[in-house]
C-alpha cells in the first residue's frame, strides 16, 4: 500500500593515479546528533585496493581538509611508511597561492610490489594543529592497500587560459597554465613561448608586446619528466586608425552559425552583420576577423567603419573531411570595451538532416519553453528534427479559459471538475524528462495539477507518459500520477511499458511531526508503472542510505539515477555528495560539499558528471567520469578537491556573457547493447549588448567514454542549439 498525499508546489615513469578519498572532516549532515570527530586529511591517489599503473612508479597525493592556509592538519607532523620503511622524506608540500594545502611523493619502481595478486601498504598519519592548553590534538591514521601493475606513461594535457587574447602594446598580458593536468597526476613543469622571441617557465606568467603589428603564436609545453604535452593560442592584432574615435562594436544574425550537413565538395555559406554602432562623426573602427576550424573561413577578414556603418561578413563551411566540425571565430575590434567578440560555428561534413547525428544510439530529447508551456523536441540518432505532439491540454469549462490543470482526456479534470480542452496549451513547465528506449517519455511536471484539498504536502505536480513511434510520431498519452509539491526528479529504467517497465521519481511526503525530532518530510523512492501508473515504494526514505535517522533533518535529493535493468538507485544530496544508494549497503562514490547536480549512468555502471570553467576567452567543459572500482573503499573527492577530468573540450568565451553552466548531460551506448558511452554536454552564456541573441555562445559537446575505463576523450562540437532537461 503506497503512501499518497495531497498536492503541493508548482515548478519549473614516474607515476599513477587513481582517485580516492576519505570521508571529508565532519561531512555536514542537516541538524545530525551525530559529532564525529574531525578528518585531517583525504588520499587523492593512489585508491585504496584498486590498481595503480606504474609508469614506472607510483604518486602518492595527500590533501589536508579545510581551506588552503588554514588547514586542521599540522603539516610538519606528517608521517609515511610503505610497508616497514619510512618513507616521509620522499614527500613535499603541495603549494596552491602560496599556502600548504597537502603533501605529495612517489613511490620508485623499485619499492613496489609488481603484479596484480600482490599488495602495497601505505600508512599515512598526520596531527591537528595545537587547539589550546586544554586540549589534545588529534591524530588520524590512514591505511591503503593498493595493486601496482607496469603501464605506459601517458602524456599530458597543456591548457592556456589568456587574460585577452587580442594584443594590446606596451600592456601585460596574463597567461596562466594552471589548469593543464597530467591522467596520472605527475607534477608538471611548464615552459612558455610568447612568438616574439621571450619565454618564460612560471606556471601563470605575464607578458608585454611591444606593438600589435602582426598575431603572436603562444605556446605551452608542459612535461610531466617523460612526456609533454602542447597546447597554441592565436593573440590576434588589428591596429587601429590614428586619431580616431573608438567605435562601438555590434554583431547580429537572423540566426546561428549552424550549417548542418554539407557535402564533401560543396560548400554552405551563413551571413552576419558587423556594426560600428557609436554615433560620433568622428568614429572610425577597424574590425579584424580571425577564424579556428578546420573547413571554415571568413570573408572579408578586415575592413573599417566609420559611425553607424555596417558590412557583411560571409562564412563558409567547406568540410574536408566526414563528421562533426567546429570553428572559433574571433571578430578584434577598436571597441575599448569589448575588443574581442568570439563566436562558435558548426557544420557536418556528409549528407545528414538537421545538425548531423547525435552519435548515439537512441533518440535525443530536450525541453524548450515558450508561452503555453513547455515543449519537447528531440533529434533521432540519424539527425532528424521531431517534435513530438504531447497530447496534454488544459482542463476548463470554457474552451476560451482553463485553468491550467495538465490532462489528457476529461476523466483528468474530474477532480477540479471541467473537461480538458484540446487545442488549450498544457501550461506545462518540465523539471525533467527521460526515455526508455522503446518510445518511452516521461516528464516530471510542479505546474500539472492544483489540489482542492488541504493536504500537506499538497499534490501540485504531474508525472506524463507519452508513447513514441520510430519517427518520432505521438501514439499515445497519459496522466500516469499526481505528486506531492517539491517532487522535481525522476529516473526511467529500460524496459519498455509492456514489459514492465517502470518511471521513478524522489516523491517528497509528510512524517508526523514530533518534538524531539526535526525532520517534518521525507523523499520516497516510488516507481510508477509505465502503462497504468500503478505506484510501488522501493524506499521508503531516501537520505536513509546516508546512516541519516528518522530524527535527523531531511537531506533532500538533487538528482536521481537508475540503471537500465532498474538493480541500481544512484542519487546526489544537498549537503552534498553522490551514492549508489541501492542495493545494500550502500556506496557513496563523491564526498563532497560541491557536486554538480545533473549526473548520469554510464552502461558500465560508472557514473559521469560534468563542469564547466570560465575564463576571459576561454570556457573549458570537463568531463568526469568514477567506476564503482574506485570507490570500493573510500569515496572520490569532488573537483573542487582535486578530482581529475576524464577528458576536456575547449570553446570560445565572452568576458561579458561567458559560458557558466551546464544545460544539460546525457549517456547513450553509440550502438544498441553496447557497454560503451557517447556523452553529450549542452552548455550555454548569457547575453551579451554586443551581440544578438542568435548568436549566443551555446553548444552541445560529445565525448566518448569506453568501458570499465577511467579513460574519456573528446569527439566534436555536435550542434548549436539550448538543450534543456537533456536525456536519451
């Protein structure tokens, strides 16, 4: 018997590496009676009874808990032994802005014990800092066991984020390198080349050119002790007319630059408009374009303006080759304040509808919002366009007025009486979607339902299902649920209607209120039948699988997961962190008090995640993706505390409207019953004055992310277009 409730609120060699962790220092649990005592330190690799590759040996990376510089470890009283031996000299402190914030050494090849079958012990020990007279410091010992296996080096990736990349003479310049990586965590060296002759060996140097007569190729190398790894950068020059005015720069387009598929052979062309929009007489601007991307280019590259002039620029995909292409183009102008406008062009090299193929194997779908509600559209794997017809009106007694109440057929409006009124827009907000993969859709809905009862939580939401075709045509739609308001996540297993198959949602319910208690909510896990909406409670309260109790205050979900075969619940908390939270016991795979809130499910069981980190010019999307192998023992950290990107992918950015947030994620196997992964990642800007909206800094992202493997890698810039509640 399932626990329902009344409606509630609307919408809307040297090294390896293996990430690991320890519980983080008093991991915040809402209002816990529970004090337990103080971590001091994490163990970022090697991961405890997991297997190290040797290249040929092994780092050993040790974080102190707390902000840098004022960490609750004393880092003088580290200590390390391997085995029987003392190895603490081998250790150095890790410096972040000039502050300790941990210790990292390596273990020789020499040291280790080689081979799958045999084990490496590593004691770590380390002190609190001096709390009073009073008072005993504490001390925290760490033991993990580890496998090291012989592997290949594998080398690293450079990153140049610059503070401008237009020349400005006589002006300096920052650069910085620090988000270069090694994938086994070696410490890098960094060199730097500038393109005129000057070089530097800081991680984050600044640099002064003399003049803007020409571009400057920058470059960095960065070696980990036996491999390097290069990354170029561009810094663009456009002098400007003596004497004149600064001009005020305007960029507009009746739509992206998207040119979906052209023919190997044939060309597409896209226009935009470039404005010197300042209103002095004596105004006059050079504008410089400037163009990375195979297969694309600009034409004219420089022209001037005087005031309220404007000139058409013309760009051209001509694909060399099969696939998925992108290009940065960088418009350097005499605008003080916004010298460089980038944009971002994509084309598919073939024959193919719509942007191209999506890569994976099943039909991708995503929300897009407009007056009447919100609407799904979807490409199918082939890249196709649908837009598929939902089927959900609004209840009313007056075809001219509904009240807003999402149905499918009148029985839907009975408990507020009326009848449903085709053609009436749903009003509805989506929150989430997920398919199946057997023409299975579901949406999760704060704005579907207004409860006439008084019941809290009172049901304020509507749980859709919408049956597909291959095309991509509607054949069928139904109210599977009403939910209780603050009900916002759901997650879909793969079996289709007929056999089974079941949509979830984190259903928030109300607990009798006692006084020694805090806790007045709960979340449920509750699986609903996708053919008939009949409702099973699989967990009864979800924040349980944290050792949380019935008096702690509720942690409420911010994302749920399930796998395929519907064997395993993945879901992510406010205080923080992210656990398989069934079957039992449960495993918590990031510790963490940052988290991403929109994760997926790999086919193999792994989970992925993404971020993205904005610089003045750059945007750089990073990929992360944890094995259940990994976190056996200890949970990853968070990449706020040093967990390591799988792969990254960098765009173009705008200081004044950069790329802040992830749209979306989403997982498919790139050919049915594979255990592979295509990830896609749809990020997104703001607005920018300087450019029209059209031309917004947007893109989806695919990466590839085999099996069983730690190991991602960046494919393609895929499409241009805002992908809200991303899902297969």
């Amino acid at each position: 018997m399932v626990r329902r409730h009344m409606r509630r609120a609307p919408l809307a060699a040297v090294c390896a590496f293996i990430l690991v962790t320890v519980p983080v220092a008093g991991r915040a649990r809402a209002r816990s009676h529970r004090q337990p005592a103080p971590q001091l330190m994490l163990v970022v690799t090697p991961a405890g009874r997991a297997t190290a590759p040797a290249h040929p040996d092994v780092n050993v990376i040790v974080r102190f808990t707390g902000p840098a510089g004022n960490t609750l470890a004393d880092p003088s009283s580290f200590r390390a032994h391997l085995g029987p031996r003392d190895i603490t000299a081998d250790f150095k402190p890790m410096l972040e802005q000039g502050k300790q914030v941990g210790v990292r050494g390596i273990i020789p090849h020499d040291r280790l014990k080689i081979g799958r079958r045999r084990t490496n012990h590593l004691r770590l020990q380390v002190r609190s800092r001096a709390a009073g007279a009073k008072k005993r410091p504490t001390r925290q010992t760490l033991r993990v066991r580890f496998h090291a296996v012989d592997a290949a080096d594998q080398p690293p990736h450079a990153t140049i984020v610059p503070e401008s990349e237009v020349i400005f003479p006589n002006l300096a310049t920052g650069f910085d390198g620090s988000r270069s990586f090694d994938p086994e965590s070696d410490e890098l060296t960094y060199h730097w080349d500038f393109g005129d002759g000057t070089t530097s060996d800081d991680i984050a140097p600044q640099h002064t050119y003399a003049s803007a007569d020409q571009p400057r190729v920058v470059t960095l190398t960065v070696s980990d002790g036996q491999k390097t790894g290069t990354d170029t950068l561009t810094m663009r020059a456009c002098p400007q007319p003596e004497g004149a005015t600064a001009g005020m720069i305007q960029v507009t387009a009746d739509g992206p630059l998207e040119f979906g598929g052209v023919a190997l052979g044939a060309a597409g062309t896209r226009t935009m408009q470039v404005t010197n929009a300042a209103t002095d007489p004596a105004s006059r601007m050079t504008a410089c374009l400037g163009l990375d991307g195979a297969g694309f280019s600009v034409s004219p590259d420089q022209f001037q303006l005087g005031a309220g002039e404007s000139a058409t620029v013309t760009v051209t995909f001509a694909p060399q080759a099969a696939g998925h292409a992108s290009a940065s183009i960088a418009l350097v102008s005499g605008d003080p304040t916004r010298p460089l406008v980038t944009l971002i062009a994509h084309g598919y090299g073939g024959s193919a509808p719509g942007s191209g193929p999506t890569l994976g194997s099943v039909p991708l779908f995503y929300a897009v919002g407009d007056i009447a509600g919100d609407r799904v559209q979807g490409i199918l794997p082939d890249g196709t366009p649908i837009a598929p017809n939902l089927g959900v009106h609004a209840c009313g007694t007056d075809p001219n007025f509904a009240f807003g109440d999402a149905c499918v057929t009148n029985a839907d409006c009975a408990t507020n009486g009326g009848t449903c009124q085709p053609g009436s827009g749903s009003g509805l907000g989506i929150d989430e979607l997920c398919g199946d993969g057997h023409g299975g859709l579901f949406m999760l809905s704060e704005d579907g339902f207004s409860d006439p009862t008084a019941a809290d939580p009172a049901l304020a939401g509507t749980l859709v299902g919408v049956s597909l075709d291959a095309n991509g045509n509607t054949t069928g739609s139904q109210i599977l649920s009403r939910l209780t308001e603050d009900t916002t996540h759901l997650a879909c297993d793969q079996f289709a209607a007929s056999d089974g198959g079941r949509v979830y949602v984190a259903e928030t319910e109300g607990v009798p209120q006692v006084d020694t208690c805090f806790r007045d909510t709960e979340e449920s896990l509750i699986g609903f039948r996708k053919n008939n909406g009949n409702p099973l409670v699989v967990m009864p309260r979800i924040d349980a699988a944290e050792g949380l109790t019935q008096c702690d205050d509720v942690d409420q979900t911010t994302h749920i997961e399930i796998s395929g075969d519907g064997s395993q619940f993945f879901a992510s908390f406010d205080s923080g962190g992210l656990w398989r939270v069934r079957p039992s016991p449960p495993l918590e795979f990031l510790n963490t008090s940052y988290f991403e809130d929109i994760f997926r499910l790999h086919p193999d069981g792994g989970v992925v995640f993404a971020t993205v980190s904005s610089a003045s010019t750059t945007a750089t999307v990073n990929l992360y993706k944890v094995t259940p192998d990994q976190v056996t023992a200890n949970p990853l950290p968070g990449p706020s505390s040093g967990l390591t990107p799988c792969a990254t992918f960098q765009l173009p950015n705008r200081k004044d409207a950069p790329i802040g947030f992830i749209v979306g994620i989403a997982v498919s196997p790139p050919t049915p019953g594979s255990r592979d992964g295509i990830v896609l990642v749809n990020v997104a800007g703001g607005k920018s004055p300087a450019v029209s909206d059209t031309l917004s800094l947007r893109a989806t992202v695919a990466f590839s992310a085999p099996a069983d493997s730690t190991g991602c890698s960046p494919i393609e810039v895929i499409n241009l277009v805002r992908m809200d509640a991303l899902t297969f």
